[in-house]
C-alpha cells in the first residue's frame, strides 16, 4: 500500500471517521492506460464549446462540477498535477526564477518517475513547464520514455514552434500553415504514439494543449496590446458576433468591498470591452480543435482495442477572466472564474465506476497525482508525502464526503494572498491586510464580501483558525476533517441497532442504511435506532456548525 495512502487510513481510523466505500486499487482486467489531456487558461463556462468532451468522455465517466486549481497559474499548477502537492510542499512558487519555473522542481521525483517501475511507458506531448529549454533546450526531464516537450519561448506559437523529440529539436512551420498549426500536430502526434504502445503494455500519455492560451502570430483585426490566441484557420471567426456573456460581475459597478488591487481598477471602458470580447471570441475557436482532436484520440484509442481499459482524464491548469469584477484578462486571482476548473474522466473497463454522473464533492488538481496512482495499482507508488486523495472513491461514492478544506494561494510577495475554499465559503487573507469573504450560497459572484460583518464574525474566525493550519500543511493534515466517534452496533442476536455520533461543533447528523436515508437528529446528543436484519452499512453524514460536511462508515452484521 502506498505510504500516503495508508497514513491517511491510519488517522481516520483513530478518528474513528473512516470514509471509503470500496478499495483504492482498481478493479480492472488489467493496468489501464492513463491518458490526460489538459488545456491552458480554459474557464468552466468554455465546456459549452467541446461537445466531445462532454459526450466521450463525461457522458460515458464522470463530471466534476466543483474541481479547483490549488494555485491559478500555469507552472505552479502543472507542477501540482506531478507531485500531488500544493506548492507550498512542492516549491514551484511562480512561473519564472527565483521563486518558481522549470528548474524550481525537484524532477527526480514526479509522478511519471513512479509510474515507470509500475511497469508503465510514460510520454509527455506539449507545453510542460514554463521556463523549459531555456537553459538545455536538448534536456529530457527523469521519468519519461518518450518525449515531445515543447521548448520555450517557442511554446507560445501556434506556428513556428520547437520540440524537442527525445532530444531532437524539430521546428515546425516557419509560416503560418494550416498542416502544421499546433493543436493538430499534438493531435497527431498523440494518434500515432497510441497506435504504435498499444500493443506494448500500459502506457501514461500526457497531452498539454497550448490551447486557448494566447499566442502567435498575430491576426489581422487583433486588438492592439491585447493578448489573443490564434484559433486554426478552419475555425476563424466561427463565434463573430456572438454577444460576450455578462454576468453580475462583469464591470463590477461597486468594488469597495474588494482588496486594494481590485480597488484600483477603474471601470472597464467601450474600447475595453470590445478587446475582452474579441479575445473571449477568439479563445472559444481555439478550443474547437481541441475539441476534434479530443474525438480523434478517444476514436484511436477504440480503433487499437484500448478504449475500454483506458482512464482518460480531461482538464484544464487553471481558469481565466473577461471582465469579471473589472479584470480585464489573466488569472492568478481568487474568484471562481480562475480557480474553478472542468474535470471529466472515463474509464469503462471499470465495473465499479459508474457512467454518466456529475460529483458535487470538493475536489482539486492536487488530487489528480493520486487518482492516477490508485488507478495504475499497488505497485505504482509516490516519492513525495501526497497531500491529495485519489478521486475514484467519490467516483464511485457521489455520497461520500472527505470533511476537508482546500488551499487556495498565488506568489509569494506583495500581492500574495492566502484562500480557504470550503462547500460554500471562501475566505481570503491578503498580505497587505485585505479580508475577503463570500457566501457563494448567496452570493455565487462574489459581489459583496462579508468580511466586516459582525454577523459573520464566528464563521470567519473559524474560517481563518483552518486556513492557518492548510497554509503550512503537509501530507494527511492538508486532509484533516472534524474528529469524530461514531458507534453502529446490534443490540442481541437481532436486536435494533445503536448509532451515536460525538464531535465538536455537529450541527445534525443524517443516518443511511445502505444508501438509504433512514433517521435525521439536529440535537445532542446525536443518536437512532435503527432496525434491518441483514449485514448492512451504515453511514452518518455529519455537518458542523463552520460549513463541514464529513461521512463515516460502519458494517453492522445481519442477525444470527
């Protein structure tokens, strides 16, 4: 049993709190494949562009409705998705020297280095980390058996871009030619890569699209000054026309209640705003290539006989903003729109996995290193102390609930902030003293901050007491939930069965048998009597007073 694994066993066990349904080690015919393919700057809302997507490979696994990037920036990001870490613990602060980029990480020690002595032939296809080939454009990172890394500042062209293959560079297209714009080269890449190991035995491929980042060249009719990507010439112009979305916040009108940054930030002007919308236009045709060379490794994959034993996973490394609360364009921030993130995944082969279901449960890039390892089996086991959990238990459980908090954080420096992101809150402390806090509950655009509200004052100390521990978390701490003891247990031969449930903070405790909603207590102390005949499992789904949510299990056996 992996190391982190069985240390967060080992404490729920003495809390008393165990969650998991089923085991993390997959039941499948044999190791799948691990295939992920992964965007660049893509928001939530552009799902409603790759229908591919949607239809390959939500309808057919799983949809992540509430999945988070811990650290809304392309290299701190990635660098999570290799060690299952948030950057605190991984080190990769930034996208560039001294606090972050390529040489920041520690690359003896990822996620493809543990797969290969599992048995699997890991290949890396696109952008990587920023600030790579920089200083050895000829380098190949430990761990992987094929390599097509796309070497910076190259990376950021849709044409005329530079890979190295296995310590090779080949540049392609000098001019922009629609036979080598970049996504379809990854796209073929990707085909010709699946057909050729598939016969071979498991392999780990991961794709990272440039797309819909910004890029070059640059198209006649881009606004001056204003980053854009450059969409292939058969999806130019596809969305012209097509009215920029509006939410509440976009040009938030009121913005007192924000930090001193966003303070600043004077209303979006008309100029502005038509810049916002052509980039908005422009990025949704980016990701309509994606989309087909989505369908067209899922086809491959099903033409070599490996679709059904293959775990595809669909993302993106961190979100992006077109005028919310007067942000005219990037990331970094701590609003939904950067941080929120699609998350698809599939894997028929899997019998215990359910098809076509959406998980409301809080989930984060810093989990996708685990799910991939108890995906790959026992014998694929990390070099790092995780402080993410695998995601196949509440694939498979959409009941389960971990009781956790997740970390939300950017650079170090004057801007840093510090986020905790719970079920309905978000609470910010800034390093210049700014608070933020939100009720996404009553507030899902982040209009109005609670945090001078003496209403909110207990919430948002308890919020802060969290947030304190996560920043400096390590390992099953970054996983810690409320303590509890919970007692499930037959009175007699086939007498009622006692549940009771003691912790601190509980506000109500609903009790299931089997999946099945039997009894619900609001008042201490929190306890039912239940009555089945048969060996079943009881849950109870405990929630505190400070927005936690926690399920613990028991087996009570069947009358003798």
């Amino acid at each position: 049993m992996r190391g982190g694994l069985a240390l967060a066993i080992l404490v729920a066990s003495v809390l008393a709190a165990a969650g998991s349904t089923g085991p993390e080690a997959a039941v499948s015919p044999t190791r799948p494949n691990i295939v992920v393919l992964e965007t660049d700057d893509q928001t939530l809302a552009e799902m409603a562009v790759l229908p591919n997507v949607r239809h390959l490979i939500g309808d057919e696994g799983v949809t992540f409705d509430n999945n988070f990037d811990s650290f809304s920036l392309c290299c701190p990001s990635r660098a999570s998705f290799l060690t299952g870490q948030y950057s605190h613990n991984n080190g990769v602060r930034g996208n560039a020297p001294p606090d972050g980029g390529y040489e920041k990480l520690d690359h003896t020690n990822t996620l493809p280095v543990w797969l290969q002595p599992a048995g699997y032939y890991t290949v890396h296809l696109g952008k990587y980390l920023n600030g790579y080939g920089l200083r050895n454009p000829l380098e190949v990172p430990p761990g992987w058996s094929e390599w097509h890394g796309a070497v910076d500042p190259t990376t950021y062209r849709y044409y005329n871009y530079t890979l190295n293959e296995n310590g090779v560079l080949t540049t392609y297209c000098a001019t922009r030619d629609p036979s080598c714009y970049q996504t379809d080269v990854y796209r073929d890449k990707a085909d010709e890569i699946i057909r050729r190991r598939a016969p071979e035995g498991p392999f780990f491929l991961w794709v990272a699209f440039l797309a819909n980042h910004s890029g070059g060249p640059p198209e006649p009719g881009d606004p001056q000054g204003f980053a854009t990507p450059d969409p292939a010439p058969r999806h130019a112009n596809r969305f012209a026309g097509t009215p920029l979305p509006q939410p509440p916040n976009f040009n938030e009108a009121d913005v007192s209640d924000k930090p001193t940054l966003i303070r600043r930030l004077t209303p979006i002007t008309a100029r502005q705003r038509a810049n916002i919308q052509e980039n908005w236009q422009q990025r949704r045709e980016t990701l309509l290539a994606v989309d087909e060379a989505v369908a067209s490794i899922v086809e491959t994959l099903r033409q070599t006989g490996e679709l059904d034993n293959t775990l595809i996973a669909f993302t993106s490394d961190n979100g992006f903003f077109h005028g919310e609360h007067r942000i005219r364009t990037g990331k970094v921030r701590l609003y939904e729109e950067s941080i929120r993130v699609p998350l698809l995944m599939r894997w028929t082969a899997n019998k215990t996995l359910p098809r076509g279901v959406h998980r409301k449960q809080l989930v984060m890039n810093v989990d996708d290193a685990e799910t991939i390892l108890a995906a790959a089996g026992d014998t694929a086991r990390p070099g790092r102390v995780e402080d993410g959990v695998s995601l196949l238990r509440l694939w498979r459980d959409g009941g389960l609930e971990l009781g956790r908090d997740l970390l939300v954080d950017n650079m170090p420096g004057v801007t840093h902030f510090d986020a905790i992101r719970s079920r309905n809150f978000l609470y910010a402390e800034h390093q210049n003293g700014d608070r933020e806090l939100y009720d996404l509950r009553k507030d899902p655009y982040e209009l109005q901050s609670q945090h001078a509200n003496p209403a909110d004052e207990q919430l948002k100390n308890a919020l802060a007491a969290r947030l304190h521990k996560l920043v400096k978390c390590a390992g099953p701490s970054c996983r810690a939930r409320p303590p509890l003891v919970f007692t499930a247990a037959r009175r007699g031969r086939c007498g009622p069965v006692s549940t009771s449930v003691a912790g601190s903070g509980i506000t109500s405790v609903t009790f299931l048998v089997d999946g099945r909603r039997v009894a619900v207590d609001t008042r201490k102390p929190f306890r039912a009597g239940l009555r089945f005949a048969r060996r079943a499992t009881v849950r109870a789904r405990v929630a505190t007073a400070f927005d936690q949510l926690v399920t613990v299990d028991r087996t009570v056996r069947g009358c003798r």
